[in-house]
C-alpha cells in the first residue's frame, strides 16, 4: 500500500487572470495543463460537469503530466441533477465509462456534484449510491459527494455514506452546509481563503492553519475546530490520503496559495 498523502491543488487550469500572475509571460494556452501540473499535485477537471470528453483527451491530458500527478473529474451533471437519483443508472454508466479510465492511476477521486436545491432522501440517496461501480475499465473508484443542501447535515446521511465507502465533501462555504464529519478512507477538501491582497494568496497564520488541518487528516486524526455534524472521536483512525483544492474566493490567488501551502506542508 502507498503511503498516505497530502495532494493541493485548484479547479481547472485554464483560467485568464492566471495568464498575468500565474503562468509565465507569453506561455502558449495548449500547454498550460503541462506547466499547471508540475506546479501542483492535484486538479479538479470541472469540464466534465458540462460535457462529455472523449477518452483520447483523457489520455492526453494523462500524457501531458508528471508520473505522480493526479486529476479529480467532477461527474456530468446529468447523473446528479435530476429528481429521482435513483433513475441516474444509465447517466451514471455512460460517464464513468466515457474514457476517465484513460487516466489511469492518475485518476483520483470522482466528484458527484448535487444542486443546492437537492434535499436529503434517504431511501433515494442510498439508491443512488448503489449504482456508483467499483472500477471502470480496471481502474478502481473513489467516489466523493458534493452536497449542497441544510437537510444532509444529519447523522443518517453521515452513516449512509460510511455504508457505502463514499466521502463527504468539506466546502469551507458560507453558502453552503460546510461540515468536516469524515466517512471515507479519504479526505476531500476545498478551501474558500485564497485573499487578493496576500502576495502568496494566503496569510501566514491562516496557511499555517490550513497545513495543520491536511496533517492531521492524513495522520488520522480529526481538527477539533472545524464545523461537524457529531462529535470528534477520541481516537485517532487510519491515515489517509488527503486532496485539498482552494477554490472561489480570490481565483486569481489560487495557484499561490496552492503552491504556499505545498511548501509549507
């Protein structure tokens, strides 16, 4: 077994605020994934949600970066935004088979994004989490939910996922429920803190709390001080792997604060 990890990263790569502060002066366009992925260790593909990519571009874009590198894909929004999720089956095949096994082993977690306006079912979430596979094309799966709804801060939606071997997704949102429960043998993080004024995008004491955080998720533990929805064990478990995006907030800092928190790790 591979030793436990911390992995940061941003959403996407192609962004044009980045082309002033983040990718070198005159870099082309159709090579910023190579230069964005020797930069960090993780990206989310947001694509995906909106359109259907064709297996000979996950293949490329797995050429275009480093051995250890890793994407998370973000799920097509037709498994996800519907109103009986347990009739995703055919959204749900479709996309995990539409060439993501192309990565490889630098296909790390899927992201199943659900609307804001989705509210908890029990019966029909656990449908719905029956018809996630294992592996698509011998590459096995992680699969981490994206809820964004008040009615999934329960204990039953937190025991519905840990039956299913999924992962809650902590957003660090004030717009969304933001609750750092963990239910998977990995952690999924994205952090809303990258500040426009700070040169490295974060401020020293607020990338020092955030380094602390992805240590003691990958070390077992738990951070006391972040918002949940029951108490903290008292025990530390397993370690794990921990992927860690900064997201929204001040876009145009996120890869800075990416690379300060790296560094700092």
């Amino acid at each position: 077994m591979s030793t436990p990890r911390i992995r940061v990263g941003v959403g996407g790569w192609t962004f044009e605020p980045w082309r002033n502060n983040f990718y070198p002066a005159g870099w082309p366009k159709d090579r910023e994934l190579e230069y964005a992925s020797r930069q960090l260790t993780l990206i989310e593909i947001n694509g995906t949600y909106y359109a259907t990519q064709k297996p000979a571009t996950f293949a490329k874009w797995r050429s275009e970066t480093p051995e250890d590198f890793v994407f998370s894909v973000k799920a097509h929004r037709l498994s996800t935004n519907r109103r009986v999720l347990a009739e995703a089956g055919e959204s749900v095949n479709f996309f995990c088979g539409s060439g993501i096994a192309e990565l490889g082993p630098k296909l790390g977690p899927i992201v199943w994004q659900f609307a804001p306006t989705k509210r908890f079912d029990a019966a029909d979430f656990e449908a719905f989490l029956e018809l996630l596979p294992k592996e698509a094309g011998g590459v096995p799966l992680k699969h981490a939910l994206d809820v964004r709804h008040e009615s999934f801060r329960c204990p039953e939606y937190l025991a519905l996922v840990r039956r299913h071997g999924a992962v809650n997704v902590f957003t660090e949102s004030d717009e969304y429920p933001a609750f750092a429960d963990l239910t998977g043998p990995f952690v999924y993080a994205r952090v809303m803190r990258a500040e426009a004024g700070e040169p490295e995008g974060l401020s020293p004491a607020a990338a020092a709390q955030v380094a602390a955080c992805a240590r003691a998720w990958r070390d077992g533990g738990e951070p006391a001080d972040l918002p949940r929805v029951e108490p903290a064990p008292a025990m530390a478990g397993a370690p794990r792997d921990v992927y860690l995006l900064f997201i929204a907030a001040a876009k145009e800092k996120n890869p800075a604060a990416a690379m300060a928190l790296q560094r700092l790790l």
